[in-house]
C-alpha cells in the first residue's frame, strides 16, 4: 500500500514538472511569434515609405 502511494506521488510530480515544461515551451513560443511579427512590421514600414 505505502508503496503504491509513492509510486503516485512520483508520478502525479513528474506529470505536473512535464505540464509546467509544456506551459514554458509554449508560452516562449507565443512570445517569439509575436517579436517576428514586430521584425516583420517594422521592415514594412521602412520599405512603404519609398516611391516605385
């Protein structure tokens, strides 16, 4: 019985530090998205100034 306690207190911690890598992983994503996009703006403003 004890040991069947550990055993789930091992896995319900490993699951929670894989859910809490998950939630890092995709929050870095959306942060990275959202520079690219900021990159991208501003090489569309500086070529939208110009005269073809």
């Amino acid at each position: 019985m004890l040991v069947l306690l550990i055993t789930s207190a091992l896995a319900a911690s490993l699951l929670v530090e894989l859910g809490l890598s998950v939630a890092r992983d995709l929050m870095e994503a959306h942060d990275r998205e959202f520079e690219d996009e900021r990159q991208m703006n501003k090489v569309f403003k500086s070529t939208s100034g110009r005269v073809w």
